[in-house]
C-alpha cells in the first residue's frame, strides 16, 4: 500500500511551493487551456474579459500580467483596452510561456504583448513602470502572499 503525502511533504520533496507549482505547471502546460475552459464551463474567458474591463487600460497605457501562464488575460486585456495599449506578462514557468508566445504570435500580437520569465513575487520591473496590474488564478501558488 503506498502512503499518500500531504502537499507539504510535496512541497519538501521538491525543493518548496515554488519549485513545486513551477514542475507542474510545466508538466500540464499543453492541456492546460482546455482543461480551464472544461472545468469552468468556459466561464474562464467572462472572467477574463470581466477583469480586463476593471483593468480599464486606456491608449498607450501598459499592464502587468502576474502569472500570465499562456496569455490569456493580458490577449483579453489588449481586446480590451485602448490603442496602443501594452502588456507584460511575467510568470515562473517556461513551457507555458512558451505556448503564449505561440499565440499571441498567432493572433499578431507580439508587438502588444512580452512574455518574461519572471516571479509573481519579486518583480524584476522599475517602481511605477506600468499603470495597472492584474492576475487570474495565479494568488492560489504564490509563497508568500504578502509578498
């Protein structure tokens, strides 16, 4: 019988949350669009769109992405937002920035949006560089929240 571990023994296993949440996201980054749309009955894109309405951007404006995944926040921010407007996505794992790049290729965006390899918890960005920030499901894997 094997013996099931505790998320924290998980999380030690691994070297911390980090390390953890930035594996298995890495490991599920190719399902990960249609496993959010199927579980959430596609509500995932009205959420999106709802917050990127809050985000309010306005032209030649630029946000920041926290743990921008494949994009699509910062993709509904831009459909969103004013001409010129642009994003900087940011987040810890390279395979799904990888697919994001891939679609904001697709969808001719790459002037609009960057994608960086970066930590939702120490940003690597100059104090008051952009003008409004945002994120979407990303508060459940950060470390420390305060932070």
């Amino acid at each position: 019988m094997t013996e099931k571990l505790s998320l924290e023994e998980k999380f030690r296993e691994t070297g911390g949350k980090r390390t953890y949440v930035q594996r298995l996201f890495g490991r599920i980054a190719r399902i990960y669009d249609p496993m959010n749309r199927l579980m959430s009955f596609g509500m995932d894109r009205r959420w999106r769109a709802f917050a990127a309405r809050r985000l309010a951007l306005g032209s030649g404006e630029i946000g920041l992405d926290l743990g921008t995944g494949t994009a699509d926040l910062s993709i509904a921010v831009i459909r969103h937002s004013g001409p010129g407007t642009r994003m900087i996505g940011i987040d810890i794992t390279p395979e799904m920035l990888e697919l994001g790049r891939s679609k904001v290729a697709r969808l001719g965006l790459q002037d609009q949006i960057e994608l960086r390899l970066g930590d939702a918890e120490h940003i690597d960005l100059p104090d008051n560089s952009v003008d409004g920030c945002c994120s979407a499901f990303t508060v459940r894997n950060l470390t420390d929240i305060r932070q």
